[in-house]
C-alpha cells in the first residue's frame, strides 16, 4: 500500500460513517414518528394489529383442523366462531353484572363512607377530600340516570348498540382474522418457497414458526392461567357471600392478562365492592385480600413453574412496553402489550439486533484525521529497520 492510497481509504471510511450516521438518524426519527402515527390511526391498527395476534394465536388450532383434513375456510370459520363464542360468553358474565354494580353505586356512597369512618378519621384533610369526590359521584350519576339503558347480553346487542365506528371496527377485525387464518397455509408456503436459497428458505420457515409457536404458547398457558386464577378466586368469594362471584373472577381474569398493572387494579375493584357489600371495614377488604394471596401464589410459584424460562422477559422490556402500548391504545393496548413484545423480540432475535452501541463506542466505527494516526507500513519499516 502506498502513501498516496492513505487519504482515499480514510475518505471512504469517512463516506461510509456518514452514510451510517444518516441511516441511523433517519431510522430514529422514523422510530419517533410510529407512535404518533399509530394513534392518530387507531381505528384502523388497533383493530389490525389484535386481529393479526389473535391470529396468530389460533394458528395451532386451525393447523390442528386441516391436519384432519378439514378446508382452509371451513377451518377458519371455526375458529373464528369458537372466538366470537368465547367473547360472548365473557360478555355476558361480566358487562351484563358489572353494569348493575355501577347502577347501584350511588345509592352505597354512605355505606362506603362509613366502612372507611374509621380510616379517614385519622386523616382529617383526607375526610375533606374523600367527602368532596363522594357527593360528586353520588349527585352526577343521578343527573345522568334519568332514562337507564340495558345493558347488552350479547356480542349481538353489543354490535347493535354501539356507535358504527365501533361495529365497523369489531367486524373489520373479525374479517381479518377470517381472512389471515383462511389464507395462513398459502401464505406461508409462498413466503418460504419464494427465497432464493435454501438457507434463507429454512430461516423464513423457522421465524415463521417461532412466532406462530411463542405467541400461542405464551396467550395459551397465560389463559388457562387466568382462567384458573379467576376461578378459584370466584370460589372464594363465593364462600364468602360476595355478590356475583363470577363476574369478579372474570374481571381477575381478564386483568390479569396486563402484567403489574392489571391486578393492582383488580384488587382496587374488590376493595371497592366489598365496601358496597360488607359492613364492618376489615371484611369489607378481605375480597381484595383474597386477590392479593392468589395473584402472589399465582405469580410467583405457578407461572414461572408452568412457563418456564422459554417465554421468560426481561421485567424492565414489559414495563416499557406496557407504557407504550397503553400511553398509544389504552386499556387495549396495555392488553396487547406481552404478546407484541414476544413476536418483535422473535423477529429480531432471528434478523439480527442494530448494534447502536458498537456503532457509537465499539474500536474501529469512528474515522479519525489520518494525519494523526501512523500508517500500517511506516510501523513495518521501522519493526524491519530495528531487526
């Protein structure tokens, strides 16, 4: 290599770095611009994006079908239809219960007020402010309860009583998973068998097949998890007379689902029904102290022993993904959150993580003034020179 070659290496390295500058900035600004742009659409990927992972999670199912030589369409117009069954039946069990404990809540305002005398009492500013919020939750309700509405008891009346953005995006969804599930066989195929080598035709099978795996293990055993919780939690409010038990064990259940976040809040709702239920304090709260015990024994014994380390995530990865997903699509992303953390993380385990930290700090990635760096040949000549 000659002298005169120094500065036209340098240059491309120069070239290069810039080029690698510009693609990093343009990635973070689009990074930055995605949430914007997801909500400000959410009527159109908030209705996608569940579809597609509900999908994804009932592919096992439908590969279970065909396998038993059932069609494509017919087989996806099952799952589709066990789906809509399963959303009725929580519809019922829960809206159609919970639409009668918030009907009665104004007329519990002094019932609840007097379970909590003897706490507030030790709080004379709190009093104030407890009182203030209570006559502002009794007086607004009865402004607004001049003609009540049912409740609906069905995915039927649900669709017919909403507002048509929302029934444009229930069957939207629907749609679109009859569609993703009835074309997923095709799909596949075509996207395996489209790769220009063999190699890269077995890494698009196996993400392929990690993702479809992950997700449905992962919303699978969650929910016979969940299940189970509410169930049992349901018996033991049964066992203490706590009105419509299984309404609570489904709200346990359905909460559940959002990590950290989602049984505070279930306990939060057991605390308040049981001020409504019970008269003396201590066992107005043992409902939500029975939650508290079973999400403990739950969360720390059954589902690490049942999941096991396969489907194990970082804690500090879902409290970052729950903030995003419930600060872009609320309670339905915050409910969205686990799976989508479990199907990015799939896909880039298999392409490839940006190293943004070699490409910042990492020996080799920053150029610099060659006439502050000794060239590779004059260090030759002088190690010859001195042998």
């Amino acid at each position: 290599m000659s002298i005169d070659e120094e500065p036209a290496t340098a240059e491309e390295l120069r070239r290069d770095r810039l080029l690698a500058a510009l693609t990093l900035i343009a990635g973070a600004g689009l990074l930055l611009a995605m949430p914007f742009a997801l909500q400000a659409g959410a009527t159109f990927f908030l209705p996608t994006t569940a579809a597609i992972v509900i999908s994804i999670a009932m592919v096992p199912m439908l590969e279970w079908m065909e396998r038993r030589r059932v069609p494509s369409g017919l087989a996806a117009l099952l799952c589709v239809l066990l789906f809509l069954a399963a959303v009725n039946v929580a519809l019922a069990s829960i809206v159609v219960p919970a639409w009668q404990w918030v009907r009665i809540l104004p007329e519990r305002i002094d019932q609840i007020q007097t379970n909590l005398s003897p706490l507030i009492d030790l709080y004379s500013n709190l009093e104030r402010f407890v009182n203030k919020t209570l006559r502002q939750m009794a007086s607004a309700p009865q402004r607004q309860q001049v003609a009540p509405v049912a409740p609906p008891r069905s995915i039927v009346e649900l669709f017919a009583t909403s507002a048509p953005s929302a029934f444009i995006e229930m069957f939207f969804a629907v749609l679109v998973i009859y569609f993703f599930l009835a074309g997923w066989t095709r799909t596949r195929r075509a996207a395996i068998t489209r790769r220009s080598s063999f190699g890269g035709a077995m890494a698009t099978a196996r993400v392929i097949q990690d993702v479809v795996d992950d997700t449905s293990a992962y919303l699978g055993t969650i929910t016979l998890i969940n299940l189970t919780l509410g169930l049992i939690v349901a018996a033991l409010l049964y066992l203490i007379d706590m009105p419509t038990p299984l309404m609570w064990g489904g709200i346990v259940a359905l909460l559940n689902y959002i990590p950290y976040f989602g049984p505070i809040l279930a306990a939060a709702l057991l605390a308040l029904g049981g001020l409504m239920t019970f008269n003396d304090i201590w066992w107005a709260l043992l409902p939500a102290a029975i939650m508290a015990i079973a999400h403990l024994i739950e969360a720390n014994a059954i589902t690490p022993f049942v999941v096991g380390h396969r489907l194990t995530i970082s804690p500090i990865l879902i409290l970052i993904s729950l903030s995003f997903w419930g600060w872009v699509w609320g309670t339905p992303g915050a409910l969205l959150a686990v799976p989508l953390l479990i199907i990015i993380q799939t896909v880039l385990g298999a392409a490839g993580k940006p190293d943004i930290a070699g490409f910042l700090f990492e020996h080799g990635t920053l150029v610099k003034d060659p006439r502050d760096t000794v060239p590779l040949h004059a260090i030759r000549r002088e190690n010859d020179a001195d042998a």
